[in-house]
C-alpha cells in the first residue's frame, strides 16, 4: 500500500470521508476498514448529490442513472464494446416476428438481501413500472407477461419494436418485489433497503449532504465478483482531484475539464478522450416565429461554427453533423451526406430575400420593421449565445439575448417567448427516443411541429425495421430530412476527457452507456468476467 493510499485510513480529507463511511456502515458484512485502503476505488465528479441510488429516488440525469446501474441490474446489458449482452436474462428468443419473445433468466442471480430473482420479480417490474412510470424507458408497448417458471418468462408486445432488447430491456432495472410490493409512492421510499438491487456493488452508505456513497463489492454476482472490492462516489472539483489523484488518493476524474487534460498529463496521469456526442444546437421556434425553413436555412449559413470551435471550445470540438446523429454512433450514416449549411452570408442574403425581408444599409428588415430576434439559454452556454449573437448582428440580424435560469427558461419554452435558443443534450443511444427529442413538447426537446409528417414517418418507420441494416437506412434518410428541415442547427460537438490512476481503465462506449450517456464509466470497466466485461 502506498503513502497516498495510506492516507485514506487518516483522520482528515478524503482519507476521513471513505473511513467514516465506513465506519457509519460497519454492521454490514464486508464494510471494514481493511478495505478502506488499497481495496477502494475512488471515482470523483464535480456535480452534487445524485440521490439515492434506487430506480425511483436517484436525480433524473445521466449521472443518477449511471451510479443506480451499478446497483440494479436490467434483463439486458452492454459489453465493453457497447453491444447488447446477457445481464440478468441469461439467453432470449425472438418469436412471432419480433411480436414476441422467450426470456431465460440466471439461476444464480440473487438480490442484495441473499432472496434469489426469479421471473415473478420480472413480471412484477413490468406491472409496477405499468403505474409508476420510470422516466428513462416505457412498458407501454408490452402487451402481456406470462411467467412460465421460476427462470422463464414470455412477452408479447403491441407492435414490434426494433429497440425492444436495446432500449427498454436494456434501461429498465429489474425491482425486487418483495422490497416495493408495498411501496405506493416509490418516489417517496428512501430507506437504505429502497437501494436493493441485484447489481455487481450493493449501497452500504450515503450522504446526501455531501453527495458521497460507498459501494460494497457483491461477492455473489451471478456474473462473478466484481475486480473491485469498493466503490467511493465522491464529489470533488476537477483541480483537488487531480492533486489528489497525484496523491494515490483518487483514481478517476471522470468529468476532466477539456482546458486541464494538458495539465493533468503533465502531472503524470492517465488520461482518454472521446467525442461527447451531445452537441450544442441552435434551437428553431418553428412552430411560431420562424416557420418559413428559407429563414431556418439562412440563419444557418449566416453562423460561422468554425469560429465557435476556435472561441467557445478552444478547438476543444469538432464541427457537429447537421443530420442529428453525429460520428461515432452506430447509427450514423456516411451514404446520407446530409446539407452542410458552411458559412455563407451570401446564400444566407439570398433566402432571407426569398422569404420577403429586405435589406436596409446592411440591416435585414420584415414588414418595414428592422428583424430583431429574442435568443434564450442557461449559463453553460451564455460565451457561445454571445459569440452567435455578434454574428447574426453582424449578417444584419439584431438579437436580444437573455441568459436565463432554469426554471424561466423552462416557462419560455412552453411559451414560445423566443426565437432561437441554444440546447445541448444527447444525440446517442438507441434511435427510439429520436421521435420524443426532436417532435416532444419536453423542453429539452426541439418541439418541432412536422406539419407534412414526414420526420414522424420516418421515425416510426425506423422504430418498425426488422432488421439493424434496414434500420440504418431509414435512420440515413431521417438524417437528411433533419438538415433539410433544421428544427435546430447543430453547432458544435465538443471533446469530453477522463483522467485516471493505473489500477483502472475507464473507456467510452460508441453510443454512450444504456440510454446515451457519455460517461467513461460503464459498470462493464468494474467487472472481471466474460459476459458483460468483454473479455
């Protein structure tokens, strides 16, 4: 054991949080302070507290759902290429032409509390999930469960549903019945015992205050023991846990700021990179004030988004692909070669002029009015909504920019009280969620109306393939109409980093960790065995 790692069995710092876990913890098996040490690997993050990791009580973000997943497991999981594995269903079988399916559940998986999972546990979720939605996935296309033994289970669905295994059974963690049997108001269950899971690390600790928890290594995997004997989520910003991760105290940064990956590998450490995938967009209200595609398309040739990579990013990014999907994913498509929109003001004169509006000594006027549009966002991207607003009033454009927090954001988004405002949220994952990110009224979403249709056909098309290639190409033409379209321009697609220690390797997954998220953390990195470790 090393002088830093010794320094979590102190008294003070870190080393005092992971022992006084512990220490708070110390009448459930295996939480000693023998694995206090060498035993603990400690993950930091620079956001607060996530929640209790338990399907109805963890914050509905990416980040809850990540550290939830290693505490609960889904019929379906990732390997470490990011492709479909078993995880609790042992073997599956598609019938019916995809209307169907037979699920074999491990014989060996148990919950936390040593009770064994068993198909009534399946059954149950689907049933409980049915009245209690979960915000990450639907049931709402099962259309009955039938348990046939104790390992066994059939389910037949509405419609056939081409991200059944990759979405639904893949998001949805499997709920111990005999834990929420009871619960009527699971979002209110917060009871240590409401962390129940049948996952490779149970929840031995924590602390809400701190946005700290201790995980303890389930030595009765159904999949073998995990590699690590605990887990520390602490909350740390990015500078402390670089100075301690050169102290042996920390072993991963798992959100390193782009602007101190230079530093911290001259610090020694370990660091690995990927596209994010969650671009920034320039958001449309077609629905109200920019209807017309011409201005859509105008406003797009009017940004200049290499210079919002040089000045935003720091070249910390690439120019994002305008067809929604970005490279990287499974989904994308080469063959769709999508309209690119590269800076041209000339163009972008021409379809202002299409439109009706006049130029005036260089200002662009509508109805002998000058244009002035009202562009909304939050703080993460108040420098980019500067540097776009002194472009479009430099093609003629004024702009009345209002940085915004959440909450007013939210309330002039289901408004319409703007023109254009900028987003960012994830362009990976399976495609099912596709129809709610662009066509939804969630204010994350584009809120694009599809007046012809023909966005929504295509994405109920691509829900329908029979197949992944036929699901390819018609994702490839909902690329194109996307670009053509433009419910928003895609920006920029910036770099996300992880710095980490030698007893680790985190890795990014292509399409993001179950339900998209671009973390470098997916339990399979704390596995050791074949299934879902990838080995």
């Amino acid at each position: 054991m090393s002088m830093g790692r010794n320094a979590l069995l102190g008294i003070g710092g870190l080393g005092g949080l992971v022992v006084a876990m512990v220490v708070m913890m110390a009448d459930q098996p295996d939480a000693t302070l023998a694995s206090a040490g060498e035993h603990v690997l400690v993950i930091t993050q620079a956001d607060g507290d996530q929640g209790l990791l338990a399907p109805f009580a963890h914050r509905r973000n990416g980040l809850g759902y990540l550290y939830t997943s290693y505490v609960f497991d889904s019929l379906v999981g990732q390997d470490a290429h990011g492709k479909v594995a078993p995880a609790l269903a042992e073997s599956w079988r598609e019938l019916d032409g995809g209307l169907a399916y037979d699920i074999r559940l491990r014989q060996n998986a148990q919950w936390h509390d040593g009770v064994p999972v068993t198909a009534a546990d399946v059954a149950f979720t689907f049933s409980y999930l049915s009245s209690h939605p979960y915000p990450f996935a639907t049931v709402e296309g099962i259309a009955s469960v039938t348990v046939i033994s104790d390992t066994q289970i059939h389910l037949t669905l509405k419609q056939r549903d081409a991200s059944f295994l990759s979405h639904t059974l893949m998001a949805l963690p499997i709920l111990p019945e005999h834990v929420y049997a009871d619960q009527a108001r699971p979002e209110r269950f917060t009871r240590l015992d409401a962390a129940t899971g049948s996952g490779p690390y149970r929840l031995i600790s924590y602390d809400k205050v701190q946005g700290r928890y201790l995980l303890q290594r389930n030595r009765d995997y159904y999949d073998g023991a995990p590699r690590y004997e605990q887990l520390a989520l602490v909350r740390m910003a990015p500078d402390r846990a670089i100075e301690a991760m050169r102290a042996d105290e920390v072993d991963i940064v798992s959100d390193l700021p782009m602007d101190r990956v230079e530093y911290a590998k001259k610090q020694g450490l370990n660091v690995v990179t990927a596209l994010g995938n969650h671009p920034v967009r320039l958001v449309f209200n077609s629905g109200g004030s920019l209807g017309d595609r011409n201005l859509r398309r105008g406003i797009a040739y009017g940004i200049d988004r290499q210079a919002l990579v040089k000045i935003v990013h720091r070249g910390d990014a690439v120019i994002a692909e305008t067809g929604y999907l970005q490279r990287g994913s499974p989904w994308f498509s080469v063959q769709s070669r999508p309209r690119n929109y590269a800076y041209d003001p000339e163009q972008a004169a021409v379809l202002f002029e299409t439109s009706g509006w006049q130029s005036d000594d260089g200002v662009w006027q509508a109805g002998g009015r000058p244009v002035q549009l009202r562009l909304i966002t939050d703080k993460r991207h108040a420098q980019m909504a500067t540097v776009i607003a002194d472009q479009l009033e430099r093609l003629g454009i004024g702009i009345a920019l209002r940085v915004l927090e959440r909450g007013a954001l939210q309330e002039r988004i289901a408004s319409g009280d703007y023109d254009l405002r900028l987003s960012s949220s994830s362009a990976m994952g399976d495609p099912n969620g596709l129809r709610d990110r662009v066509l939804g009224d969630n204010w994350r979403s584009d809120r694009y109306p599809d007046h012809q249709g023909d966005i929504g056909a295509v994405l109920d098309a691509q829900a329908r393939a029979s197949d992944a290639v036929e699901r390819k190409a018609i994702l490839a033409r909902f690329q194109t109409l996307y670009a053509e379209e433009l419910p928003a321009y895609m920006l920029t697609n910036p770099y996300l980093a992880t710095a980490y220690s030698n007893r680790v390797h985190p890795y990014y997954l292509p399409d993001g960790v179950a339900i998209g998220i671009p973390l470098a953390l997916p339990k399979s990195v704390f596995l050791a065995s074949p299934s879902l470790a990838g080995q």
